[in-house]
C-alpha cells in the first residue's frame, strides 16, 4: 500500500456533477483527482436546461457570465427582444401542462437557464483546470475496497489509494453497486426517446407539447421527444436505430412522418430509485448515482448540482479532519431527491393518455393556474422552495439564499453571490464579532445580519431561535 499513489478525494465521473463538486473541493482548498473513463466528453443529447437553484450555485462560484455566453435564446425571447411578442422568462411545465407563470412567483428572478449540458460541461471542465484539478479521462474505476483509514481504488490503469471515493458515476453508478448501497424505488413504465432529427416533411407534425390518445410529443425544428406509457424498453442497452424512433414517432403523433436523418438518440424511461443514504463510510454518492428519475420538468441536473455544492465543503473539511459535517450531507439532500422522485412519478401519472387521466389534468390544471398553486409547483420544480431542517424556528434558516444587492459599511455595493465567489462562509452584518477563519465579515451599512454557508444556505439570522454561537460552532 505504501508505494501506491496517494489523494485525499477521488471523484468517479467527469459530468456535470463530478466537475462541480471538483470545483466546489478546490475552492475550499483541497485538489481532488477526477477519473473519467471517457476518453473524450460524452456527445449525447442531455439536458436542455438547468433549474434555479442549479444556477445559482454556478453563480455563487462565478459562472454567471459563462453562463450568459451559453445560454441558447428562445424563440420567444427573440420575438420579445423584436417586440413581436411577449416577454416569457420560462416557468417550465408539469407533466407538459404550460401553466406555470414565472411572474407570480415570488421571486421571479430566480429561474432556470437555458444551458445545454454539453456546454455546461464544457465550462466546467476549464475551470477545474484553471484551480489545477487533475482529470484523467481514459480511466475506469473497476472497484474498490474502504478500510478505517480510507480506500484503495482498481481502475483501468492500476490501484490507487483516497481517503475518500465519491461516485459521480451517473445512473448505473459502479461506486454505488460496489459499495453495496440500497438503491430502492419503483420500476418504469415508460418508452421515451429524445432524438436530434430531420424529417422529410416536417409540417406533417404539429409544434409544441402534444398528449395523444397513444403518448406524449413534442417537436422543435431539429428535435422530437415522445413518451409512450406502456412499459419500459425491452432491452435498454440495445442500440438505438432510426426505424426505432420513427416508429415511436408515427405511434405517438398518428401520422406517417419519416425520418430523413437522425444524428443523436436517447432512450429513456422513468425509473425512480434512490441511495437510502448518500454516505457509506468514506464513500459517498452525489448526483445521479444517488438518485434516478424520468427526466419530466428536467430536474436531474439540477438536484444533482446542489448535491455537489452542499457536499463540497463538507468534504473539504472532512479532509481537514472534521468528518462529522458529512452525516449532514444525507440529512440534508436525501429528502430533496425523495420530493423530486415524487414530482416525476406524478407528472409520468398525469402523462397517461386514457380518458380518466385527462379528467385529472383538467382539475390539477386549474389549480397550478391558482396564485398558490403556480407557486406550489414552481417552487418544487427549480427547487428555491428547499429548505433543509437545521433544527431552527425561523423560516428562512435552511433556505438557499437568493442574490441580493448589499449596501457595504464604506458606501460600496456588492451583490451576495459575488462576494461568495472565493467559497467560505459569510457573516453579513452591520455588528462586529469575532468569527471563524473560514467565515467572511461582509461589513454591512445597515440592515439584518445573517450567516451564510458556503453552499448558500442560510445558517442564522436574527430572528433565529438558535445563537449565532451556535451556529458558527456547528458549521465552521
Ligand atoms: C433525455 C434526457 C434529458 C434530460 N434533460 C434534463 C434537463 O433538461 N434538465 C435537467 O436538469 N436534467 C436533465 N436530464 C438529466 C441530466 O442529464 C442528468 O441528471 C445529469 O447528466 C446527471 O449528471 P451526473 O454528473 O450525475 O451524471 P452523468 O452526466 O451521467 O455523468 C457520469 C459520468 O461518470 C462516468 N463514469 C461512469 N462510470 C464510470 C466508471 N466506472 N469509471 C469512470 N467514469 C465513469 C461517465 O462516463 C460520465 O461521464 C436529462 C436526462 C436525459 C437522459
């Protein structure tokens, strides 16, 4: 063991979440190692888009600009911009019903992005390069062994040793299946294919989100998602051939469309299985490897970034040999992958095409379209509703924090999120105390004091029923 190459964290998968939680890690000041055994990014087709609090996490660490030059422009936003049409920002949509207005939120500025993954990702990855964050890509990790001390990992290219393992490895996650997590849930029942596509007569199908008496739809110049609620794939590892996906398609729309050329497909289903802890020893799970959904309201990217942001501090301070925050990873983010399963069951639920399902729709429909209800759903979709339990009466303990401009004690501005950039806690308030050295004082003209952790969420405040001693104590 001693000749073995040694690190304090090792990170299996180099996706999105794998490459924030690198991020967050070298932030806090320790360089994990990241194993991905692709050698070059994954092309396919993922996510569109990257829910609220997804984000704003990113803004926290300074990708708000990235994320501008990324962000693909909606045809809606154009005709606003062109003043032919309304100003939308996007609200999403519940089980493919379009009545969720971003305006009656309560903070309509916190939404989601239109990013896709592929550039995400891409952005990620030069960051961590930039924090010198070794990715070695062309390396599976084939098992481990954990012991008191930590664990000794077989990849592709020989054994090496961490104090900690954490598996970013995606659905079918080996760290998961090796390090023998449960992973319970409901079994799918849904075929769906996502295809990047040209057709030979394209105007043979309708545009937008359609439900037909044989599934869902929904087609954009380039693109085709269908949902058919009869049972999973018979074979999900069988290659995906064009005749396939037509097939899907004539099913789903009731036309005789066919497909010209097909350059990407994925096949999807609605498996809802979750880790029943993210932690087993010195190995833990973030991202898609703890948690699995259908990809309805696309929330799978965004729970799986704040797993990382919540995780990465943690961890670092694990390295420093405080191990015991790490129990509150799970606490924390198991119930907010849970509530999200739930959320994709319903909506797949109120998918189905018969008659009775229709019914329902109808009524839930009206309710999303209620003040509270559109708050109720879109809240729960881009997930500024979370708040994690931290034992404390006031209501915005536990929460995410939103941006917010602050006036400083020297007449400056700044905003929250920038000053949160270089990672580290935040006490912001008027008052002076003294505080951690891993907690920031952002010396305030005026205005209510609280703590911020360094994933965003608020600690104390002043109304809190508990002491900002206390509170200090426990996280920093
Ligand atoms: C069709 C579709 C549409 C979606 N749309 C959205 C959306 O609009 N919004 C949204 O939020 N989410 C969406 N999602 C979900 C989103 O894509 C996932 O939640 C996201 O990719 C999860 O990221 P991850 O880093 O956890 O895992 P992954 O992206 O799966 O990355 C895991 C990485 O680990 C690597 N790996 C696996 N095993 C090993 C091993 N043994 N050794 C080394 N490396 C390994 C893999 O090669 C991969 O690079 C969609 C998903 C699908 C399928």
């Amino acid at each position: 063991m001693r000749d073995l190459e040694v690190h304090d964290v090792v990170i299996v998968g180099a996706g999105p979440v794998g490459l924030l939680l690198a991020i967050e890690l070298g932030t806090a000041g320790v360089k994990p190692l990241v194993l991905e055994r692709l050698v070059e990014p994954d092309r396919g087709i993922k996510a569109a888009a990257i829910g609220a609090v997804g984000v704003e996490a990113l803004e926290r660490r300074g990708f708000g600009r990235a994320l501008d030059e990324e962000q693909v422009t909606m045809p809606t936003a154009k005709a606003a911009r062109a003043g032919t049409g309304p100003v939308r920002k996007p609200g999403g949509h519940f089980s493919a019903l379009f009545v969720i207005d971003q305006d009656l939120q309560r903070d309509p500025e916190r939404h989601s992005r239109m990013v896709p993954q592929e550039a995400l990702e891409r952005v990620l990855t030069a960051r961590a390069g930039e924090l010198g964050i070794e990715l070695r890509r062309g390396v599976e990790v084939e098992g481990f062994e954990q012991d008191d001390d930590g664990v000794t990992v077989r990849t592709s290219t020989g054994p090496l040793r961490t104090s900690y393992l954490v598996g970013c490895d995606g659905g079918r996650s080996r760290v998961r299946k090796v390090a023998g997590f449960e992973f319970p849930g409901t079994d799918p029942t849904v075929t769906g294919y996502q295809a990047l596509v040209e057709f030979d007569a394209p105007e043979k199908l309708a545009k937008g989100w359609r439900r037909t008496p044989r599934g869902l739809i929904t087609s954009i110049p380039g693109r085709v998602f269908t949902a058919e609620f009869d049972g999973p794939p018979p074979d999900r590892d069988a290659p995906i051939t064009r005749a396939e996906v037509e097939a899907a398609i004539q099913r789903v729309s009731g036309t005789d469309v066919t497909i010209r050329s097909m350059s990407k497909a994925t096949r999807w289903s609605d498996h809802a299985r979750q880790a029943t802890t993210y932690r087993r020893g010195r190995v833990l799970l973030a991202g898609d490897a703890a948690h699995v959904h259908s990809p309805f309201g696309g929330q799978g990217l965004n729970l799986g970034l704040v797993d990382a942001a919540n995780l990465g501090w943690k961890l670092a301070a694990a390295v420093r040999g405080r191990d015991q925050l790490l129990d509150s990873y799970t606490a924390e983010r198991h119930p907010v992958g849970a509530r999200v399963l739930e959320n994709t069951r319903a909506q797949v639920a109120l998918a189905r095409p018969d008659p009775l399902t229709s019914a329902l729709r109808t009524i839930v429909s009206d309710l999303i379209t209620l003040p509270e209800g559109n708050r109720h759903i879109s809240e729960m979709l881009s997930g500024v509703g979370v708040r994690y339990d931290l034992g404390d009466d006031d209501p915005l303990v536990g929460t995410l924090v939103k941006d917010q401009l602050l006036t400083l004690a020297d007449g400056g501005e700044e905003r929250l999120y920038a000053l949160a950039e270089q990672g580290g806690g935040l006490y912001v308030s008027p008052s002076e105390r003294s505080l951690p050295h891993d907690v920031r004082h952002v010396h305030t003209k005026e205005g209510p004091s609280m703590l911020v952790r360094p994933d965003g969420c608020v600690a104390w405040t002043e109304a809190s029923s508990q002491s900002l001693d206390h509170a200090l104590a426990r996280w920093f």
